[in-house]
C-alpha cells in the first residue's frame, strides 16, 4: 500500500484519495449538512 520512504503528507494524500475526498467546499458542506442539523437558538426575550 504505502512505501515506507513516503513521506506523511504523501501518506495523507494516498488515504484521501482511497476515501474518495475532496476540496470541494460545496461538496463538504452537502456532507455535513446530512450528518449534522443544527437547530436553532430560542431567542431571549429582554
């Protein structure tokens, strides 16, 4: 899988690329946006 004369950010790349990431911003923010809902802060009346 993986020489062992690779240095670590190469490793990094090599594992990103199996796992099928990438930098996409938007595509990021799909993903998350499935995992995770945010609920909104009830407003505090003064």
């Amino acid at each position: 899988m993986t020489n062992p004369r690779q240095s670590q950010l190469d490793k990094f790349k090599e594992l990103a690329r199996e796992l099928e990431a990438d930098e996409d911003e938007a595509h990021w923010d799909e993903k998350l946006g499935k995992l995770v809902k945010v609920k909104p802060k009830p407003e505090k009346s003064e």
